[in-house]
C-alpha cells in the first residue's frame, strides 16, 4: 500500500491493481473472502445510504477547510489524489475498473480480515482500530487531508459493515462513494 503514495504517478494504476489484489489474495488465504451468494438488499440499501451520508460529510469537510484553512491547508491540498485517478491519461473505464478494485480490495482485508478477528474481542471499537490503523499506512503520504480523510471514511465503512452485517453493505459504500468522489462530482 505505502508504494501507491511513494512511486511516480504513472504507476499508480499498476501499483493499486497490485495492491489491492495483495489484499484480496491475503483474504482468500485467510477465508475472509468468499463468493457472494445472494445479497441482502437491506446491506445494499444500507451501503448507499452511509456512501450518501459520507459524500455530504465530504463537501461539509471541504467548505470547513476551505474556509478555516487549519495550518494553512485548503480543499486543493486533495487534488494530487484527484489527479492519480481521475487523470485524463485513464479512460472512465480503467478508471471504474481501480476503484472497483480499490473498494474489493479494501474491504475484503481491512473489513474481511482486520476488523472481523478485532471484532471478536472488541466489538464495535474495532471500526475505529482499523480506520487508525489505514490512517496510519497514509502518514506516508505527508498529507494531513489524506490522513484525516481516511480516517473518516474507514470509520464509517467499518460501522457500515458492522451494523450492515458484512461485506455487501461496506463494499457498496466505499464503491458508491469513490465513484462520486473521484470521478462523478469531486469535491475539492
């Protein structure tokens, strides 16, 4: 994960399909992922509600920052990550085609895997665990807006899949909202 945010942009497809596909390798040896049966509409329901929910979170985030500019940041501080994905070299496709990874990959290890054995133990404080833990992983990025950013939508993909009941309903969260994010209606 840590060579998306350190290798040359041009890589930055090719690095995520390798990461994420990292992870979902990991979670298949490790049982977390498995084929999906039949989805439960209320997961999906849930999922489009809480990437709706955190969509507005973002706009209120950036209108805040843009505003408060907190050590000298603003919204535009977001646009490397904008322009990795959403470059004019992708086409919409390759583009659909990473963030579909990005949120299969995400949420199989950090969901599938992390969350589901801190769970175990520590229940519903196992969502903010992993999203401090991802967070951790984008220190490298020395973005501030990246780090808090992640931390915010790890959180609520966590309890998305905890009160979702699994996988469906954080999935269809983190896809939806990339979608939205990145490529439908950035907000930056």
């Amino acid at each position: 994960m840590v060579a998306l945010f350190t290798l040359p942009g041009e890589y930055f497809v090719a690095a995520t399909f390798a990461s994420t596909g990292c992870m979902m390798a990991a979670a298949l040896w490790l049982g977390a992922l498995r084929p999906l049966r039949s989805p439960k509409y209320a997961a999906i329901a849930l999922g489009i509600f809480s990437a709706s929910i955190l969509y507005l979170v973002f706009v209120a985030g950036a209108a805040a920052v843009d505003a408060l500019h907190p050590f000298g940041i603003s919204s535009a501080s977001e646009t490397s990550i904008y322009s990795l994905i959403a470059s004019p070299s992708n086409p919409v496709s390759v583009q659909v085609l990473v963030l579909f990874f990005d949120a299969a990959g995400y949420e199989s290890f950090f969901r599938g895997v992390l969350q589901k054995r801190l769970a175990s133990r520590t229940g519903v404080a196992a969502a903010p665990a992993v999203a401090a833990i991802d967070a951790c992983i984008h220190i490298v990025t020395l973005n501030p807006i990246w780090v808090v950013g992640t931390f915010v939508t790890d959180l609520v993909w966590g309890l998305t899949y905890h009160y979702g009941g699994g996988t469906t309903a954080s999935f269809t969260s983190h896809f939806l909202w990339d979608l939205a994010i990145f490529i439908v209606r950035p907000v930056m």
